[in-house]
C-alpha cells in the first residue's frame, strides 16, 4: 500500500481492554467496509505500521512509545486495498476507455458519410 491508495476497512473492532484509550487517541474512528484513501504511511519506529486517511483527520497528540508528537494512525492490517489504486489511475483508465470509444464513434461515422 501507498499514499493515494483506495482502501476498504477489514476491521473496526476496538478491543474491550484498548477502548479508553482509543477514545482518548481518536476524536474519529474508522467504519467496516467503508473506503477510504490514504493520505501517509507510518512506520512508527518500527512499532506498527500505521496510516493516516484523507477523509479522518485527528489531532496530534503526544505518544509516549514514539517519543512525539503525531496525528494518531490507524493500523495497517485493519485496512485492504481496492483494486482500483489511485484516483489519478482510475481517471487515466477511464479516459482510455472514452479515448477507444470515441475513436471507433468517428470511424463509424467517417464510413457512415462516405456512402
């Protein structure tokens, strides 16, 4: 996964024994089977690996494991890419598509004018 990657949230589960604190890291929390994309990976000084989307933004705040200050991030593994990656590839596959179609349209219609 990478920045501008489509995502699908896999997991949203908050474990009993983690909900105290997730509710003092988190003004937002991410939702099952919504899409999402992602703003930034971080590797949490090899902790976890965590990432930060484009549609929840949190406040930084100071995390103690890390030793600074950072928008708290979502677990990679409670996230699965989609298989359209980036907005910008879906819009140059889109345009590929128009591109072919528009194409056989003038051909159709260059044939259509000569008889």
């Amino acid at each position: 996964m990478r920045p501008g990657d489509k995502v699908v949230c896999v997991n949203d589960k908050i474990d009993a024994d983690k909900a105290e604190e997730i509710r003092q890291d988190f003004e937002i929390w991410i939702t099952k089977d919504k899409e999402y994309t992602i703003r930034e990976i971080l590797d949490n000084n090899g902790i976890v690996t965590g990432i930060l989307l484009e549609e929840v933004h949190n406040f930084p705040k100071f995390f103690k494991l890390i030793n600074r200050y950072q928008e708290p991030a979502f677990a990679i593994w409670r996230f699965r890419k989609l298989n359209y990656a980036t907005s910008q590839q879906a819009e140059e596959h889109s345009e590929g598509l128009v591109g072919v179609g528009t194409q056989e349209v003038e051909k159709n219609t260059e044939e259509q004018n000569k008889q």
